[in-house]
C-alpha cells in the first residue's frame, strides 16, 4: 500500500489549490482523481468569475474600484444568502482571496477584470477562463512535485480503530483492481451533487462521492437542500442540452430578453414586477419552474426564453459588452451561431432551470477541519459558506481560498500526527467495492441512475412541496432496499466495466438524495434555493442550520442556530 503525507481526491481547482499549498508546506502529495487531471470536473467548465472586494485587487496593483470594501463583500454575501451562511466561512473567503489572486498572477494566469456581477453592490471581481485555470494550477502542481493517480474511483475512506481517516479504497479504472493508498491525512475536493440531475451546467461525475465517503466516516453535512439552479439553460436540441448560453446572452448580461410561457405571458410579473427577468437567480428558477408544473411549459418541459422584441442591433453588437462571447459567436468552445440565427430570425428558444451548483455540502470551519481526525474539505464539496443562496463569482474565490486552507491544514496534521495505524474498514470497504462484479443477474446499474435523476428531478426540483418529498423519500427507501443490495454487472471483464463504475456512483447517490430530501423535508418553509410551492414565505423562526449526521442505525437531521458573529440580519 502506497503511504503519502496527504491525498488530495480529486483535480479540479480546489484540489489542484490544496495539493500545491501542502505541497509547499513539505508534504508529500497524492492528488487522485476520478477521470483525468485537468481534462474532467466543474472547473475547466466555470465561466471564470472569482470575486474580490475593489479596494483588495488595488492593494495588489491591479484595477479595483477603490470604495469597495472587504466589508461590503462580505455584507452582499451574506445577504445573497439569506445571513444562512457561516460567517466565519465568509469572511475566510473574503479576506484570503487576494493572496490566491496574487499566486495567480505571479504564475502569469490570462485575466481579466469584470464589470459589476449579478447581485454585488459593487464591480468586483476578476475573470479566468476554467479552461486557463485549470491549465496553470495543474502546472502548479506538477512543478512542485505533486503526485497523480488518475482515472481512480476513491469509494471509501479508510479509518483506524478510532475512527481516525487514514487513507483512501477505490477502483483504478483502468485496471479494474481494488486498491488501497494511505495517507495521515485526506482532503476532499470531489465538487457537487449536481450529476445526479440530467438537465445540469456541471459534468458527468459530480455525483456526490466525497459527501458519502465524509458521512460515512462520521462527518456531517450542512444544507443538503440547499442546490442553486441556473435559469434559462437549453433544453433543446439534446447535443446543447443544459448549456447555460441563453443565460449568458439574456439575463446573466443584463440584455432584456423576456421569458414567456406557452400563452406568451410574461410570466415573471407574477413574481418580481420591478426587476423581472433581471431578478434573482433562485426567483427566475422557482417562476420558470413553476410555470411548468402548472401546464403552461413550452413542448419539452421548459418555457420560452426571446429576444424578438429587440433591434438585431443589440445581439450584433453584444460580443463588445461580453467577456465571454466572441464576435463569431465562440463561447466555451462551442460554437453557437445556430442558436444565434435562429433567436436573429424571432424564434424563441425553450429554457428552463438546470442543476447548476451544490451549495450544501461537508460541514466545515475555516481552516477545512471537518471534525473527523484527518479528513479535511475545500471548495463545492464543502457547505455552509453561502448559505441559502450563492452569488456570481463567489465559488471561484471559495474554491482558491477553501483549496488553499484545507492544504495547508492537512499539511500541518500529517507531519505533527505521522501514523502507521492498521486500517480497521479495509477488508469491509473492499467487499462493498466489489460485491457488483461478483453478480451477472440483479439491478442494472444504468436503470438505477435513471431511477435516482427522476427521483431527484420531481422531488428536489426548484419548485418543492411535502407530497413531492415525501414521495422522493418512499422511492428512495424502495431503491435502497431492492435496487443497491442487488446491483450487478452485465459482464465480468474488470478494465473500464462501465456497469461497475456505475453501481459505485448509485452506492453514493443513495446517501447524498437521502440527506438532501431528510433537509428539504425538514424545511417547511421557503428559504432561498430551497422553495416550498406548499409555504412560499420564509418562517419568522431564528435561523438555523440543518445538518446531517450518520448515526450507527439511521441518518439523523437536526437544527442549529446561525451565530451571528459578524453582522445581524437586522442591521
């Protein structure tokens, strides 16, 4: 078994952040990561925004607008989140983001600096391609030595007698063998929940595989109802399906495209009369949504998204105000003049909400510790940071900041506590791992994944009541019982069994819905992402956390006052 002072699981810039801060502590590092480094995860496919309060990017040289505040960035946050978020966590964020920014300039990183994002008081903010960040992390890492294993499904955490994490078991793809690495300390960096959605913004292995492996090994999860949806993502044709472009050129850019229901009502009059289309991210998601589940969708479960009552003046000339869009209509390597003749010929294109970004996750404090002796957490598998809402911008800077806290954190664990403790789960987690291959007649892993994104698509969708809960739950509890006991693979050759890595992604998908549904369930009342057709206000109850935590027979969920350490809601 291969010993590391830290493995870091997974690659995107998060984990690539973590593993070059432990790097330079001293570690050894191990990054491993389910597909390849720098070619898979929610970064390379991020537009780029990374917020930064003005007066901080001026103290670096750069272009800032000089009454902008660390404390009108934390202030926006926290309100955009409903003050459900952790201030702690916040304010982490906000003042550690300048010196990742400063890294990144120093290892030459194409930027540029935005005009006032969605939802900030003030134009905050620089801009990095995922593609480009991607490329100069991994660079990084590489450059200082960092170690990688790629291709490798990490499905359990291995812990010592007493419940201290002391490596990672997993599948290498490639081989089809169950191996085992070891390590004094762990850090998680595995992205979101949001795969587990089939109209989502994010890749295809965000499935929640760090959030079961930390509740399984005694963690807890914060927020789990908690999911942003991006409004306005294509729906059709299936090739663009979940593309976020309509956005981009629409109401993301502050163009005054309108969103129609099949009558042609604009329909977010209902809702936010002043702002409309230019409402809050969450507003659009729950109005579009709700339109469909009320029989007045467009043909494919969507609604209308045009432009047609616009000059073809603004749309010829949009790549000048778009730091994004190119003047021949690229935008993240697509190439989108189609869809731009069609809308130039007063077509509508149908739209609705995709699955965009997991803001619950691993609770944590500020320096990644999770509460587990050795498992530590950064970026989008972390929660508590946003709280009921997360603005533009905000998960580059909590993935830069969090990656970096959690690296140095799990550096500094692993050379104080070196261990050589004897794993207590190895044998049991093994068995798990391989029990699929050893069947050839039970539940088709694949038919089980569309199980799980149709019970997630009706019960955790932006518009959420009691008996859409509770039937998500009774259908989970069925899927548990029949289906993940008896997952079987179509064929015994180990290399690449797609069927086999499909059945670990259904193992932990089972434990992500369940805690988020146990969270929605429990949170009777509208709140931010978390939207009750059943109570559309929010409670004037004190705000709490909801929290998961595995006990030995059951998954628990419970409530928590929010501190206000920092700023009041009343203030």
């Amino acid at each position: 078994m291969q010993a590391f002072d830290v493995i870091v699981i997974g690659s995107g810039a998060a984990g690539l952040t973590a593993a070059w801060h432990a790097r330079a502590e001293g570690a050894s590092v191990l990054v491993v990561n389910k597909g390849m480094a720098g070619r898979t995860g929610a970064t390379i496919t991020t537009g780029g925004g990374i917020s930064i309060a003005g007066q901080t990017l001026r103290a670096l040289g750069l272009p800032g607008d000089p009454d902008d505040s660390e404390e009108d960035f934390l202030v926006d946050t926290l309100r955009a989140g409903q003050f459900l978020g952790d201030q702690s966590l916040v304010q982490s964020m906000v003042t550690g983001i300048g010196a990742e920014i400063a890294r990144l300039v120093a290892l030459k990183t194409p930027m540029r600096f935005m005009k006032r994002a969605p939802g900030h008081s003030s134009g905050r903010g620089v801009h990095i391609s995922g593609p480009d960040i991607q490329r100069i992390q991994l660079q990084a890492a590489v450059g200082a030595g960092v170690r990688f294993l790629e291709n490798f499904q990490s499905s359990g955490l291995l812990q010592d007698r007493e419940g201290r994490v002391v490596g990672v078991t997993g599948l290498d793809r490639t081989t089809g063998e169950v191996k085992s690495s070891a390590a004094n300390a762990i850090v998680l960096a595995t992205g979101g929940t949001t795969s587990n959605w089939s109209l989502r913004t994010a890749p295809e292995e965000l499935t929640g595989d760090g959030h079961a492996m930390a509740l399984q090994a005694g963690a807890e999860l914060i927020e789990m109802e908690m999911l942003q949806f991006l409004p306005c993502c294509l729906v059709a044709p299936e090739m663009w399906r979940g593309l976020q472009f309509p956005w981009i050129l629409g109401p993301q850019s502050g163009i005054r495209a309108w969103l129609l229901n099949k009558y042609g009502e604009r329909f977010m009059a209902r809702w936010d009369p002043e702002r409309m289309e230019l409402s809050t991210r969450d507003m659009v998601a729950f109005a579009s949504a709700n339109e469909v589940v009320e029989g007045r969708g467009s043909p494919n479960g969507g609604v209308y998204l045009s432009w047609a009552h616009l000059p073809r003046d603004i749309l010829d000339n949009y790549f000048r105000i778009s730091s994004s869009v190119s003047a021949d209509w690229r935008w993240e390597g697509f190439d989108m003049t189609p869809l731009v003749e069609r809308i130039r010929a007063g077509h509508a294109i149908e739209v609705a909400p995709a699955a965009h970004f997991s803001i619950g996750g691993i609770r944590i404090n500020d320096a990644g510790e999770t509460g587990v002796p050795g498992l530590f957490v950064g970026g989008e598998t972390a929660g508590g940071l946003h709280g009921g809402n997360r603005l533009s911008g905000n998960a580059g800077a909590q993935v830069l900041v969090q990656g970096k806290n959690a690296g140095i954190a799990a550096a500094r664990f692993a050379q104080q506590n070196a261990t050589h403790a004897q794993p207590g789960n190895d044998a049991e987690l093994k068995d798990r791992i391989l029990a699929p291959l050893t069947r050839r007649d039970g539940a088709a892993p694949s038919e089980t994944k569309q199980r799980l994104t149709r019970l997630a698509e009706r019960s955790l969708s932006p518009v959420r009541e009691a008996v859409s809960i509770k039937a998500g739950l009774d259908e989970l509890a069925d899927i548990v019982a029949n289906d993940i006991p008896h997952l079987s693979t179509r064929q015994s050759e180990r290399p690449w069994n797609r069927d086999w890595t499909d059945a670990l992604e259904c193992q932990a998908a089972v434990h992500v819905l369940h805690a988020a549904l146990i969270s929605a369930e429990a949170r009777t009342s509208s709140l931010g992402a978390h939207r009750r057709r059943d109570q559309p206000t929010t409670s004037d109850a004190p705000l709490s956390h909801g929290l998961v935590r595995r006990a030995p027979d059951l998954v628990q969920h419970r409530f928590e006052p929010v501190a206000f350490s920092l700023v009041s809601p009343a203030a």
